[in-house]
C-alpha cells in the first residue's frame, strides 16, 4: 500500500510545449531551407529565454538542417524517414516515428519543447503530443509559403490564456493550452 503511493507521487506527466512564429496569414517559413529572418528580435529573446526550461527538444529534419548550430548543443531529437533505429550524434538523436514509440522516449523527461517545422508541429499534434503552444504572429502577409501544421487530418480545440503585444510595431503572442 505504503509503495504504491510513493509510485503515484513520483509519476509524472511529460508536458509538451510548441513554439512558432507565424506571418499574419499563418506561414512558418518561405521555403524549407532557410530559417526565418523576418521574425522580432523580442520574440527570438523570448524564444531563447523560454527554451531554458526544458529537458528535451523535438525538431523536425528540415528545421534542424536550417538551425544546426543553434540545436546541435542540446538534448534535441530530430524527426527523420532516413533511421530505423535511433541514431545518436553527440547531444542530438535521429529518430522515426515510425519505428520508436515517442511516447517512450519523452517520458523520462518533464517539458519537451517542440521547435518545428510545420511537420514536427503536426506529428506531435497528430499523436496527442501537443499540451500547449506559444504562437508568435509577426506583422507580415507572405500569401505563400509553408503551414504551421502541415497536412493535418484532424481537429484540436484550444484555449487561449494569454495575449502579449511584445513591440511597437505589433508582434503578438499568444499562448494557447490544448483543451480536447
Ligand atoms: N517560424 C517558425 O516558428 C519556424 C519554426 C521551425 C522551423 N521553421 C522553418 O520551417 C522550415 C522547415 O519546416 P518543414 O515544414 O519543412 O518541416 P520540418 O518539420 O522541419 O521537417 C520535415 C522533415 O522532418 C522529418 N519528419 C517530420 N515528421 C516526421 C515523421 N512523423 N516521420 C518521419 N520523419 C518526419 C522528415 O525528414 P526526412 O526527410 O529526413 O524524412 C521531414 O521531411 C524551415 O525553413 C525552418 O527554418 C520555422
């Protein structure tokens, strides 16, 4: 009885935090090889301060090849078709969904932080990975360009906690808790 609690008490649910930054039309990026240069430096600061707080980072191939220097240096798990089984490079770890359990792998750890791109958004989404998102919306229309979740087949209903004007020339962040 006395083991049992104690084994409650310990468990712990990982929670699964998205960070993006969007143009007003809703684009992650231009193209899939560049990393965003149209973004604030308030919400670049803001991004970097936040990622302080995680264990764990989950990216997608496509953002990692775009941002290596800035993830190569942490506890980052890139989404990729191109493993079976994981692939360890120093602090970084090539994985596919495909054949792991994500679920597994995050569950040692408390706050995951998922940095995109639009696929890795919607694997997490897809697989009930998602407990909140911090969404940037920058002050410019692209009418082109790449989705926040690409190719989703389904719907998740969010709530809004919080709404932040980060500049004067009117980024916003907003801060949304997953509630289906
Ligand atoms: N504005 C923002 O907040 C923000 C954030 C992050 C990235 N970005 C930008 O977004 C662009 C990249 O985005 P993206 O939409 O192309 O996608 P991405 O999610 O960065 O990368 C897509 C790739 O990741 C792998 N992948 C993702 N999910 C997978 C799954 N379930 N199973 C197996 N492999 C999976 C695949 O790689 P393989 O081809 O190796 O199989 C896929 O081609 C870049 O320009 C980046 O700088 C913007």
């Amino acid at each position: 009885m006395v083991k049992m609690k104690i084994l409650k008490t310990n468990k712990h649910k990982t929670k699964f935090v998205a960070y993006a930054a969007t143009s007003i039309d809703g684009k992650i990026s231009i193209d899939n090889k560049k990393m965003p240069d149209w973004t604030s430096k308030e919400d670049w600061d803001f991004f970097q301060k936040s990622l302080m707080k995680f264990d764990a980072f989950i990216v997608g191939h496509n953002t990692y090849l775009t941002s290596e220097k800035y993830i190569s240096k942490r506890n980052a798990f890139v989404l990729t078709s191109k493993v079976k089984m994981p692939i360890v490079d120093g602090s970084v770890t090539f994985v596919n969904p495909k054949y792991i359990n994500l679920k597994t792998i995050f569950s040692k750890y408390k706050k995951v932080a998922i940095v995109g791109g639009g696929y890795a958004y919607e694997t997490m989404r897809n697989l009930d990975m998602l407990d909140e998102l911090f969404l940037t919306i920058e002050p410019i229309i692209f009418g082109r360009g790449l989705e926040l979740f690409h190719d989703g087949k389904k719907n998740t209903k969010m709530k809004l906690l919080s709404v932040k004007k980060l500049n004067i020339k009117g980024t916003i962040l907003l801060h949304y808790k997953n509630e289906s």
